[in-house]
C-alpha cells in the first residue's frame, strides 16, 4: 500500500489557490491583539544575571592562566598534560570572548 499520495501535477498556484478557497477566515476582532497582549506576563529583563556569569567566567579563566603560567614556569618544563591544558583553555577562553562580544573574531 502506498502511503504517499502525491500528485505531481498540481502547480504552486493551483495548490494556493484550493488552500485560500479551504481555508477559515478569522472573525476581525480589533481588540484580540492587546487583550493577548495585556496577558502575557510582564517582561523583566535578568541583565544582572548575565553580567555576573560573564564576570565570573573572565575570573576562572583569568585563575586558569594565573595557574597554568605559575606551574608551567616552577617547573621549566612542558608536558604534554601542560600543552593540552592551554589548548583547552585557550578555547575556553575564545568561546568566553564569543560569548561576551559576538562580534570577537579569532580571524587567523
């Protein structure tokens, strides 16, 4: 049994046509939109909020580098745990930086 029953010769505005010719139209009713509009919870912007995940996301990555930098210079040596570390920080710090402005653009 096939289930697509498609006709293919129905043009665009043939099928607009019978889909306006089917379709209900509204009751006008001019007071619709601001009744719904009137409903609609009050709309209080959380700035705040994210202005201090951003902050907090700049002092993790700013202690990050502190850290890494510190540990990296006592020991005068890279491994490979050190070089992937600042990888990931690196791209942590590049999607912070996205996130903050987005128009930031590491363009390489």
């Amino acid at each position: 049994m096939n289930k697509n029953n498609i006709q293919p010769d129905i043009s665009d505005d043939e099928l607009r046509r019978m889909l306006q010719e089917k379709a209900i139209e509204p009751d006008d009713n001019p007071w619709f939109t601001p009744r719904v509009i009137n409903r609609l919870p009050a709309h209080r912007p959380m700035l705040w909020l994210g202005i201090a995940m951003h902050v907090l996301a700049v002092l993790i990555l700013v202690g990050c580098w502190v850290w890494l930098v510190n540990d990296v210079s006592s020991t005068h040596a890279y491994t490979v745990g050190d070089i992937l570390t600042y990888a990931a920080i690196i791209s942590v710090t590049g999607f912070t930086l996205k996130a903050i402005n987005p128009r930031f653009s590491l363009d390489l």
